[in-house]
C-alpha cells in the first residue's frame, strides 16, 4: 500500500514539473530581459573562396566584387511581385502563377544521340575490349542500350514538374520559416556561367533525403535552369525513381558496377559515359552529393558521387567539353528534417507511399512544434581544367598509417616521418574502376578538396552553437542569463575565424527559438531569484547534441587540435590535474609542439580534418600554431641566457662571406648566418585561458574517448568477427560505458566505425578472408596486452576530463 502511495505521488510530482515545464515554453520563459541590439551586422565574413593554390586564375576572374553588397532573399517567400500580374486573386494564385512562369528548356532528342555516340559505337563494333561484337543482332542491341538508358534518365515531364514546384511551395512554407540564399553568391554563379559559356557542375554536402528535392527548387526558382540530380539509387524505391527521373533525376544502373571483362558492364559504362557527355554538352546543369546519404554507416565521402564527378573529369579530358565550371554547394538547417525510421536504421529504399506519409506527419506537426530555417550556400565556381593542371604538382610521397604511427605507439621510433598520410576510405567502384590510377587519384583528391570548400562555407547554426556550449561547458546547467551571453560570445568566435552564421535578430528571440527546437533534450527549471536553469537532459540526449555540436567543429578544428596537442605535451610532465599557474611555468619548444601536432594530426581521421590536398600536415601545423597565439592561449617565451630571436644585430658574418668575389652566387647568405634558437612558448595567465582551454579540448573528446574506449574493448571483444558485427559490438560496449560513466556522447555507431576503421589502418586490426566474407582479427603485434595498453595510452594522452 505504501508503496502503491509513493508511486501515485511521484507520479503527480511528475505531471505538475511537466505541466510547469510546459507553461515556461508556452509563456516564452516568463522573464522580462533587456532586449539587445541585434550583433550580428557588425561583421559578416566571405566565405567560400576557391583555393588560390590550384586555382589562382579562377580566383581572381570568377569573383563578383560586390557580392557584400547584396543581401539575403527567402527562397519560398513568393508574393504578388514576383509574378507578372497585380490583383487581389492573383495574391491568392501566386503560387500557382509562379510555377507556370517557370523558365523550363525543352528536351533535346538526347537517346538517338546517346545511340550514335562514338563510344557506344565503339562497344557495339567490338572495337573495345570486352565489346559486344558484330554477330549481334543490331536491334537486340539498340533495345539493350535503350533499356539501360531507360535506368539512368527519362525526358523531363514540364508539366509535372511545373507541378510539383507547386506542390513543393506550399509544403517548404509550412514546414520551414524560411529558406535563405545569399543574392551576391547566385549572381557570381549566375556571372561564371554566362562568361564562361561552360555546363555548371554543383558539387555539394547531403545532410537530408530532402536535400536533392529542395536544391534543385531553389535554383530552378533563381533561373539557372532544370538541374539534373545524381540520385542514389539504394535510397528510393522503383516507383520514386521513376518518378524522379521525370523531374530530373538520374541513376547509375547496376550493370555498371560488374567486372571490367564483363559484356555488361562494357556496355553500361559506355551508355554512362556517353550519357554524362551529353548532358554536359546541352549545358544542363547536373547536381552531385559528395557526401554520403543521410543515415548511411561507413566513410563520409560518397563513392557514388565520386564516380559521377570522375565521369565529368574524363569527358573533360578525352575534350567533349573543352571545360566545365565547379560549384561547391552546402545545405544546412536548424534541425535536419525527421525521416521515416526504416530510412535511417534499417536503410530501406524509400518509397512513393512511405514518402507521402512523412509529408503528412510533417503537415500534421506543422502547428504543434517549431518551424526550422535552412541555409543554402554557393562558393566561387572555379575551372576543373585549370585545378587539373596545377592539382597534379601537388603530389608528393605518402606513407600508410601503419607505417607513420604504429613504430611511434610501441615506442619503437620517437621521430615522425617526413611524409603524408595516405588514408582512402571510399573505394573505387562501378565505372571509376575504368579510370587510370592516376585519374582515380585526381578524383579522390578533387572530392576532398570541394567537400572542404563546402564545409568551410557552411554557415553555423543557432542549434549548433547552442549545443556546443550545453554539452561542452555546461552539462549540469546554467542560468538563462548566463546563457544569453555565451551564445553571443561564442556566436563572435565563429564569426571571428572565418565562418558565417545562419541566423540574425535579437539575442533574446534567436536562444528563446533555440531553446525550443532542442525541447526534447533541454529541460528548464525556475529558480527563486528569478532566473531560469536549462539543464540538458542526460542520457541518449547527450549523443543527440554531440551530433549538432560536429557543426560548429570545423571553425574551431585548429585550436581544439593544438589544445589536444598541447595536453598531450604537459601529460608527460606533470599531474593532468595541476592547476593552470603550474602549468604556465612549463617551457614548451616548438619542435615538440610540432610533433605533438603531426601525432594527432596522424591520429584523426581523414574525414574529420578535410584538408585540402595541397596543403602540407607541416603547413597545417604552424597554422595551428598561429591560431594558439592569435587566440592568447600561448604565449612567445625567450630562453634564459639566449640572444632574442628578433636580435640580427649580433648575427656574425663568415670570412668568406666578408671576401666573396661578385658574381659568385654558388651560396646564399642565409646559409652562413647563426642559425636562430627554437622558439618556446608558454601558457597564458590571462584569466579566461583555463575555461576556453579546456572547452577547446572537450570538442574533440567523443571522438577520442570513443577510441580510447575502443582500444579498452580489444581484449574485451569476440574476435575474429565480420566488420559488422564487431561494429555492433563496440557500441554496445561504449553504450555500456556510458551508462556507467556518462560519456553519452561517444556511444555513436559513426564513432564505432571510425574507430575501428582507424586501427585497422594503424594494424591493430587485420582483415583475413573466409568463407563467410571478410573477418577482423588482432594483428600479431596487438594480440599482446602490453601493446593495447601502450595504444590506449597514447590516445588517451590527447583527453582533457
């Protein structure tokens, strides 16, 4: 009976902290703040400035001087102005009259040209290697050819697709506040294609199922024409791609990916390569997610679109086109739109029914939740021709993991190798396999490069920052107050290093909005003073603001790499846990700051870093370096007794020098001048050194307790095992974990894989073939439980508590 009583009253006491909880989101936090001026005009960087390394000319000539001018337009904001008639019914049929006003290009008679082309000639002649030969029926051959031309496109249906721009309007502004677009970035593009007169090749991120519906609407709706889209075909069912490829879509058949001997496969290569071909000759613009769908387990490049954009790069090369225009592309919203569960778990193929239901389920909710904002975003467009010139000199020699790492782990070697890393996660599949080694090379490396340019780009949203500083600073609370300001501080950081954001207003309305789109992972308490106490909830909430947080990752990348490093260096030295004024007295030499940096640099994966392919990890480090200074947290320190480094009056010339005849240029002066010391450095004293010491640290900790984790399970886990269920076994390891020492945040199956990705290349994990498929097992050298120690040891080195 008692106990029955206990349960009622907690139960109650449940349902009142609800319904109070409720009252505080429906009354707008019930506080009375200052309103403050909106901070945002301030200062709004460019981004999205293609490299000047392997594109000087592109970045010169392809850039609108006054793109800062222009502001933001709402994509789906469509009134009575922006169609050709006034009235009070045309306000009620703007929609509608703006779909019909749509400029759509008519249909080329693309198959027969496909048909005639010289590499489907070639395949059906026999001329090629695995062709089909002149004893086939040429009718027999036509309707193969017609057929898988048939899996990749169909002709564009204007009116359906007039259609569903209609449709799509209605839906994007019930769904979204708003969609916004920077004029200055459509006009530069819009600029590059009429000067150039080249097809316009958009390369871009994929954060949402909806992303390859909503691009190609949002610059169908700036008049840069019907864009086609490279779909992937595992997401969509046979009815939704059929469907799609009347509205633009495109699909690679399967019969592209079979062997290089196989007839087949022969065939469909040359029916893709001369399909792409043709499209770049019409000049239709063509859209290629980089990235990997949403949902998808495995690296964050796509190998599918790297396959489509290597088909663009040879149809360059072999001189189809003379050149084609590269647009990196980024896509970001507030909250990714939720998806139907069997898309992101059990990767099902999306279905016409299954898609139609979850726009109903979003319609439904309409009224009851937030609406959310996007973010669409347009680099500079530069010639794919010009970065093949000038990417290739960029090549250097490149070392394995294994080889750069593992010696330095055991403790075997203390110097690090003068080379690069050499980690490719996505392998070369279906038509990419036809390529030349070096051509796949090129690929891989231009994927890498534009994926960069698209995350660097990527404005930050207000979810993001917001996250960051619940997970990373304030897991058990903090006064709303309080808060207000560390979002405005932490929102000019960003804007400080490069990065814009994705939002303007006033600080209060902007966290007031954040607030409510994080409601199911924030809970906010009253307090007596006044004040409001938001508290992230703990648990399985942790994971979900560590995947927001990964937004804000990219502008602070630099630093949170060097204070990792920079605790890795003061580990060895004295207790983690000195405090910061004992810590500042230890001289930190930049030789060993440098190798602290390459460890970690070796250490992370590829896919987080992006670096650009033709900047050097020694470049990176002495960019980590500057950034340590330029945010205060090192401090330049002289050695006592050593002549100041900016001292060149008591440099000492050599006699020869004094004597050398002219003319005689075989030696250069520097050489014969007293080599300076190595700088060193301190911490700083300043007093928010410390906290944003450690916050730089903490944003790279899931990822590193998640490997430490790892490195704990070797001894631990049932091995030998397929990739897939060893996978599902570290997760339910880290999940574990957390339920006992609260590291939410690692307990990712993005971060399992990774982790086991990584020491498979570092050889701590092997690959051998059975029956069964490809099993992981321990390499000889790990099998001992001294050397996983070692392993966990050095990672765990990087971690800030």
């Amino acid at each position: 009976m008692d106990t029955m009583l206990e349960a009622r009253l907690q139960t109650q006491q449940r349902n009142t902290q609800n319904s109070q909880e409720t009252s505080l989101w429906s009354s707008g936090f019930g506080m009375k703040l200052e309103a403050v001026t909106p901070f945002l005009g301030k200062y709004r960087p460019f981004v999205g400035r293609c490299c000047q390394t392997c594109t000087p000319k592109s970045w010169e000539s392809l850039f609108h001087r006054s793109i800062m001018d222009l502001g933001f337009c709402n994509v789906v904001l469509v009134k009575e102005e922006n169609t050709r008639f006034r009235g009070w019914l045309v306000r009620r049929l703007c929609y509608f009259l703006w779909s019909l006003e749509q400029r759509i290009p008519p249909c080329q008679d693309a198959p027969q040209k496909i048909m005639e082309s010289t590499r489907v000639q070639n395949v059906i002649s026999g001329r090629v290697p695995g062709g089909t030969g002149e004893g086939q029926v040429p009718g027999l051959v036509k309707k193969e050819v017609q057929r898988i031309l048939g899996h990749i496109q169909a002709p564009i249906h204007p009116f359906l697709l007039r259609l569903f721009s209609w449709a799509l309007l209605r839906f994007l502004n019930c769904v979204f506040l708003n969609v916004q677009l920077h004029k200055g970035q459509m006009k530069m593009v819009h600029k590059a294609a009429q000067a150039q007169g080249l097809p316009l090749v958009l390369l871009s991120t994929h954060k949402s199922l909806l992303d390859g519906i909503l691009l190609p609407f949002v610059l169908l709706s700036q008049g840069l024409g019907v864009l086609r889209v490279a779909w992937d075909p595992r997401t969509c069912s046979p009815t939704l791609r059929a469907l799609l490829k009347k509205l633009g879509g495109l699909f690679l058949p399967q019969e592209a990916n079979l062997t290089l001997d196989s007839p087949e496969g022969v065939l469909a290569r040359a029916v893709v390569h001369a399909a792409v071909e043709q499209l770049l000759v019409s000049r239709q613009p063509l859209l290629i997610f980089l990235e990997e769908h949403p949902g998808a387990q495995g690296p964050r490049l796509s190998a599918l679109g790297q396959t489509w954009l290597g088909l663009v790069v040879q149809a360059v090369q072999v001189g189809v086109i003379p050149d084609a225009m590269l647009v990196p592309v980024a896509i970001t919203y507030d909250l990714v739109p939720d998806a139907p569960c069997d898309v992101y778990h059990a990767l099902a193929p999306l279905g016409l029914w299954t898609g139609a239901l979850a726009v109903l389920r979003s319609l439904r909710g309409w009224g009851h939740s937030p609406r959310v904002c996007v973010r669409v975003h347009l680099a500079q467009p530069f010639s794919l021709q010009e970065y093949t010139i000038n990417a290739r000199s960029c090549w250097g020699s490149r070392q394995t993991l294994e080889q750069l790492l593992q010696p330095i782990v055991l403790g075997q070697c203390t110097v690090v190798p003068d080379t690069e890393k050499e980690q490719e996660w996505t392998p070369a599949t279906g038509p990419l396999l036809a390529f030349k080694e070096e051509d796949q090379l090129l690929v891989r490396r231009l994927s890498r490069h534009v994926l960069n340019a698209s995350v660097t780009s990527s404005a930050v949203m207000s979810t993001a920052i917001m996250a960051t500083l619940l997970l990373f600073k304030h897991q058990k609370g903090v006064f709303l107050s309080q808060l207000l300001g560390e979002f405005s501080w932490l929102t000019e950081e960003t804007l400080l290093r490069g990065f814009d954001v994705g939002f303007s207003g006033q600080l209060r309305c902007l966290v007031q909005h954040t607030l409510s789109l994080l409601r199911a992972h924030v809970a906010l308490l009253r307090v007596h003073q006044g004040d409001l106490l938001v508290v992230p909830r703990p648990g399985p909430s942790f994971t979900h603001l560590a995947r927001l947080s990964a937004e804000l990752l990219p502008a602070f990348l630099s630093e949170a790499v060097g204070a990792c490093a920079v605790r890795g260096l003061l580990a060895g030295r004295m207790p983690p846990e000195g405090p910061w004024e004992l810590q500042g007295i230890e001289l930190l030499s930049q030789n060993e700051l440098y190798r602290q940096i390459l460890l970690l640099l070796h250490l992370l994966p590829q896919d987080l870093l992006l670096l650009q392919p033709c900047q050097s990890s020694y470049c990176y480090c002495q960019e980590v370096l500057d950034r340590l200074i330029q945010c205060g947290l090192l401090v330049a320190e002289e050695t006592p007794g050593s002549r100041p480094a900016c001292d060149t009056g008591r440099q000492r010339l050599s006699a020869k020098l004094l004597w050398k005849p002219s003319g005689d240029f075989t030696d250069s002066d520097s050489d014969d001048f007293e080599e300076a010391e190595g700088r060193y450095f301190r911490l700083s004293q300043q007093s928010r050194c410390p906290d944003f010491f450690l916050f730089l640290c903490r944003l790279l900790s899931p990822l590193l307790k998640a490997f430490a984790q790892a490195a704990t399970f070797l001894h631990r886990g049932q091995l030998p095992d397929t990739e897939s269920g060893y996978t599902e076994q570290l997760l339910q390891f880290l999940q574990a974990t957390a339920q006992e020492e609260g590291f939410f945040e690692c307990a990712d199956q993005n971060l399992a894989i990774s982790a086991i990705w990584t020491f498979r290349d570092l050889g701590v994990l092997q690959q051998t073939p059975s029956p069964a498929g490809p099993m992981l097992c321990l390499s000889p050298t790990f099998t001992s439980r001294e050397n996983q120690e070692k392993l966990e040891q050095f990672i765990r080195q990087f971690i800030c508590s």
